[in-house]
C-alpha cells in the first residue's frame, strides 16, 4: 500500500478524530474506505456481497440448533 500525505485544517482533522473515536474507526481507514468507494474499486465485491445477504435472508435453510465443532468442520 501506498501512503499519502495531506493537508486539511486542524480544526478539521480534529472534529473528524472525534467522531472516528465515536464511530470506532480510524481517520485512515475513513479515508481509505472514502478513496475506494470514490474510484468504485469495491464496487464489484460489495454488490456480490449484497446479493448473498439478500439470497441468506431468504434461505428456509436450518441447521435445527445444532453445533459443530471445528474439528468436524475440517474433518477430511
């Protein structure tokens, strides 16, 4: 990954720490995350994500309250 450097008021920058704090997210990945919505780098990835939560929301699919261990789930 590259990194950059900006400039942006400090004023700025701190009211946006404050609110990254409230949000549970880092001033980084804020931007990071604004960069690949704005270039559409994830556009892709997010709309195959949207359409398995929508097609898990509509699944009559039941495991009837049954748990797995992970050495079941690995088992070869």
């Amino acid at each position: 990954m590259a990194n950059i450097t900006i400039t942006v008021d400090e004023q700025v920058l701190n009211k946006a720490r404050m609110r990254a704090l409230e949000d549970g997210v880092s001033i980084n990945a804020l931007l990071r995350e604004y960069l690949e919505k704005y270039t559409g780098v994830n556009k892709h990835y997010q709309q195959v994500t949207q359409e398995i939560l929508k097609i898990a929301k509509k699944s009559t699919a039941t495991s009837n309250g049954k748990r797995w261990s992970r050495d079941e789930l690995y088992e070869r």
